[in-house]
C-alpha cells in the first residue's frame, strides 16, 4: 500500500508555513482541522488573500490510501531532522495551486456583522 500525502506551503502577505497533510488538499475544506494551518489563519488580522501549494506525493508501492496521523507526524519528524526524505524515499506525483480570501470575522463566526 502506497501512502499518498503533501506538503503545503500556505502564504498570506510575507508570511507562511509549511507542514504535510494526508492526501492532496485542493481547496479550503480540504485544509480545515489541520492544526498548523489553522493556526496560521487566527494570526491574519484583516481580510488577506492566501495562497495554497502543495506537492503530492506517494510512499510505498501499491494502491494509494491517506497515511494515518502518526504517519504524517513521523514524515514531518523526518523532514524536519533534516532528511531528504521526499527526495530519496517519495515519488512526487503532483503540484496544486489555489488561493481564498481569508477574513478574521469567519475564525470567530462573525460573518456579516460589521
């Protein structure tokens, strides 16, 4: 089995953050419940547009299933120890770009109450 899993690169204005999730996130929702990338948005203070890239990739042969979140944390662990991990150990298999407009009013659920 072939775990399929990206890393994302979230930019709003000359910040960002880049952490892996399971499968490949192509819109909003796709992101939600990821703890990096909503900790990301509660420090945007004004309506911002955010940019998503993210590169797909598989590990492991097979037929492609989401790596559990231990999975994702040992990948992250390895990554972040400096590995080339992705490189030697990954096949990239995709690159998606998307971007949202991003409003402080929806992290608090305050849409429409100027």
């Amino acid at each position: 089995m072939a775990l399929l899993f990206s890393q994302v690169t979230v930019t709003a204005g000359n910040d960002a953050v880049s952490f892996l999730v399971g499968g490949i996130p192509r819109e909003y929702d796709d992101l939600e419940d990821w703890d990096e990338f909503d900790d990301f948005l509660k420090y945007i203070d004004e309506e911002t547009e955010v940019l998503v890239h993210a590169d797909a990739y598989l590990y492991g042969e097979g037929e492609p299933s989401e790596p559990s979140y231990s999975d994702i944390q040992q990948f992250s662990s390895r990554l972040k120890s400096g590995s080339s991990f992705l490189t030697d150990y990954c096949d990239n298999i995709e690159e998606v770009n998307f971007s949202f407009t991003w409003s402080p009013e929806e992290l608090f659920g305050m849409e429409g109450m100027r």
